[in-house]
C-alpha cells in the first residue's frame, strides 16, 4: 500500500532524505511564497513528478510567474509526453530547454525559488519523478538566500 503524501511542514528543515522525508513537501511551500521567479533544472523530466507539481505549475503560470526548465537526454529517460504536459498545464506560459550535447552526460539536479525578500534553492539528487520526489532515497539540502 502506497505512503500518503507528507503534509508536515518543513520551514524548518534542510535535508530531505526521501523515505519519509518527501522533498515534494517542501517544493510545494515553496510555490506557495511570494513567488517572483522558478528555476527548475533537472537531468530529466517524468509525467509523474509533473503530476505531483501540476497544481502549483499552473498557479504560478496563471499569476504570470516566469518558470524555465532546463533538462535533457539522460539515458534516454525524460518523457516527451511530460514535456508536453507542462506546456499545456501552464498554457505554455514555461520556458522549456533541452540540454542536447551528444557524448556528454547532464546530471544536475536544482529547484531554484526567487522570492519578493528572500529565496532557496533545493539541491540534491531528486530529478522530477515521483519516485525521486516521494519515497524513493534521495539526498536533497535546501539553502537560503538569507542565511
């Protein structure tokens, strides 16, 4: 039987562990500030983690919150379909890039929120997957602009 997700607030914590230590948790307050920019790049991109931010996406998208995307070709595992569903989620109000340099890897993994007074930025192992996001076992710090 699958976990629920984690509603436990994480304001206060800067390393998530996956388990049950969902990064997702923190992603989605992160969102929930007051949003000025989001950054998002990862080696790749699956339908479920889009899933998982879809309602936080298409909130920012809507607000008019400029949102790029910088992921790739690694081992083949990005989704198109995924990148599709982002495009449609925000009404294509995303900056998408593609990191696409044949015989070299591209393997980082960054959640970066710029807010009105302050901003963080989640780096660890995570790409966007469910998986990675969720349960599965991840090393994620999270760094803030004012500490």
């Amino acid at each position: 039987m699958q976990k629920p997700l984690r509603t436990l607030k994480s304001q206060d914590k800067n390393c998530f562990t996956g388990d049950d230590d969902y990064l997702i948790c923190a992603i989605k307050e992160a969102f929930n500030k007051k949003l000025k920019t989001v950054d998002i790049n990862v080696s790749f991109l699956m339908e479920s983690g889009v899933w998982l931010l879809q309602p936080e996406l298409k909130k920012a998208a809507n607000m008019n919150i400029p949102i790029r995307i910088l992921t790739g070709n690694y081992l083949n595992i990005t989704q198109p379909q995924a990148l599709y569903l982002i495009k449609d989620i925000t009404n294509d109000k995303v900056d998408i890039r593609f990191y696409n340099v044949p015989n070299k890897s591209f393997h980082p993994k960054a959640y970066i929120f710029e807010y009105e007074n302050d901003g963080e930025i989640f780096i660890g192992s995570s790409n966007m997957s469910k998986s990675a996001l969720t349960n599965g076992v991840e090393w994620n710090y999270r760094i803030l602009k004012s500490q």
